[in-house]
C-alpha cells in the first residue's frame, strides 16, 4: 500500500517538472518571438534604407522636373527651312533644313551652316574660290503653334565655329516667344541632357503624324509646302532625345543623345531646362558621338546681335551679317 503511495506521488513529481519545463520553453519561445518584433532595428540598416529611398525619390523628382522644363522649352525651338544657290551656275539651287532656338527678343541662335548653308559645302567651295557668290533666297522658321512661317536674316556669324545669330521678323507671335537661358558654365562630364531639334525635318514630323495625315502627306516632298501644311494642322513639335555627356574639351562636347540631318542648332538642355550646347554634328559610326558646342561661346555673338537691333530699334531690321571671332571650329558631319 505504501509502496503504491509512492509511485504515485514520483508520477506526480514528474508530471510537475514535465510541466515546469515546457513551460519555461515556451516562455523563452514568447520571449524570443517579441524581440523578433518588438525590439528596434539597427539603427545602420535603417539609416542605409533611408538614404536609398531618398536618393530614389530624388531621382523621380529630377526626372519629372527635367520632363516640365524641356516640355516648357519646345515652344521657343523652330524649324528652320531655307533655299540657296550658286550665281554663275543655274543648275545649282540647294535647300537646308536645321532647328534655332529664341536666346533673347527677335534673335535665334543656330549653326553657321544652317544660317548660311554655303558654309562648309564641299559641293561649292571650288565655285566659291573661283569667284562665284552663293544666294540665299529664303530662309524661314516654323515655330510649334503658329500657322504661317517666319522669315529670318543672318545678323552673327561666329568667323570660325560653327554659330550664328539670326534676327527674326517681328510680329506678335514672335513678341511672345520666351528665351532659352544659358547655362552659367561648361556642363560635367556624366551631366544628364536632352536635345531638342527637328532630325530628318519635314520626313521626320510627317512620320509621327497622326495615321490620317501621314497617309495624305507621306509622298509629299520635303519642301515648305509641306512644311506649311503641318504648321497649319498645328504639327510643327521638335522631338526630344536623351543622353549623357561623354566629354567636354575646350568650346566642344561629345554626348550620346541621338541626333540626325535637321537636328543642327537645336539646345542641348541640362536638368534645369538651361542651354549648355547648341547640337552641331555626329561623328559617323559611333553611336555616342553627337557633338555640340558649349553654350557659353554664343554670349558674345548675342551681345554683339542685341547691340546691332539697339541702334536700329527694332529686332526685325539691321545692317546685314557680322563676323566676329570664335574659338570653335565645326568639324566631323553636320547635321544638315
């Protein structure tokens, strides 16, 4: 009888710290789990994941503040048109096509080639040196919104690089066309920029018109009468591309943003929608080698322009081109 007393209360001892003992597991198991989720991360964890996400959000904001700026800029870049010749040889008559951009009342800047398209012609130099003068007929810009063209007169050209300055003539559309700032300095090298200019020109709008007017306008030649037709269905719009500066040597840079024949004189815009280059050329068979010129070379051709209407008094009128100095110097393929 004692000795049945005696299992019993073992068994009941051992029941006991069976039970003690899962419950301290489970007690540390509780434990555990609340300072899994309760206790505070690591303060260098949390701080890395901050910067992360700021440095992102950053991203997006510049992205979308670049995409504002560069929409509100469109506005001042034209397409340019214009018709030369050789005198002396009747059966030379070409046409160029480029883009200008506003930099100051009554004035676009563009490429010398683009303003007088007789400028680096390999086609006419020999007629040129043997004494024959080239002609320009008609040079006009077509700016986004406006039905009728503009008409142009060189005022500046820079006597080596690759700029000028053409006057435009005044009407109230023009009055109301917002300058493009200059950038303060030389962009860096890794820089973010956008090029905003006319590639392919009448080809290259007709082609992102909507289906019904590039099935009526698509045979139609590159001419002004087309060009005409699209300013008046409101389709004159310089197309944007992106890219990276590559370099930056001197009065030239090299980016990889993309460009194409009547991309010529079109901004090339940093992320604050300031002018940092003028589109210029490309180098053949490299993908990232469309060249520029730094924007700060056009400061001088502007205050020699802005004098020139001052005395005249008005935007539109002048006394015909100056050639000033520059240190640029167009070279490789331009966009013509």
């Amino acid at each position: 009888m004692f000795d049945s007393a005696s299992k019993d209360e073992q068994v009941v001892e051992i029941w006991q710290r069976f039970v003690q003992a899962l419950l301290g597991v489970l007690a540390l198991i509780g434990a555990l789990l609340m300072a899994h989720y309760y206790a505070p991360p690591q303060t260098a964890g949390l701080e890395q994941q901050v910067h992360q996400l700021s440095s992102q959000v950053e991203e997006l904001q510049r992205h979308s503040y670049a995409a504002g700026t560069i929409d509100d800029a469109r506005e001042s870049v034209a397409y340019i048109y214009g018709i030369y010749h050789v005198s002396g040889k009747a059966h030379f008559r070409a046409r160029v096509a480029g883009t200008g951009f506003v930099v100051a009342p009554g004035l676009l800047a563009t490429n010398r080639h683009v303003a007088e398209p007789w400028y680096g012609d390999r086609d006419v130099a020999g007629a040129l040196r043997q004494g024959e003068s080239p002609v320009l007929e008609k040079l006009v810009a077509y700016f986004p919104g406006s039905p009728l063209p503009v008409s142009l007169q060189p005022a500046v050209l820079a006597k080596h690089g690759d700029l000028a300055i053409v006057r435009m003539e005044q009407t109230a559309f023009t009055e109301k066309l917002r300058p493009l700032a200059l950038a303060p300095a030389p962009p860096h090298v890794g820089e973010s920029v956008s090029v905003l200019a006319y590639p392919m020109g009448v080809t290259g709008m007709v082609a992102k018109s909507p289906a019904v007017v590039y099935e009526r306008l698509s045979s139609h030649p590159d001419n002004a009468d087309t060009a005409g037709e699209l300013a008046a269905l409101s389709l004159i719009r310089p197309s944007a591309t992106f890219g990276h500066i590559g370099d930056v040597s001197g009065d030239k840079m090299i980016y990889d943003a993309p460009t194409a024949r009547g991309g010529s004189g079109g901004p090339v815009l940093n992320l604050r929608g300031e002018v940092v280059g003028i589109n210029s050329a490309y180098i053949d068979g490299f993908s990232g080698g469309t060249l520029g010129i730094v924007a700060t070379e056009l400061r001088p051709l502007i205050e020699t322009a802005e004098r020139a209407v001052s005395r005249s008094g008005d935007p539109g009128s002048g006394s015909g081109d100056r050639v000033i100095g520059s240190s640029g110097d167009r070279i490789y393929r331009a966009d013509r």
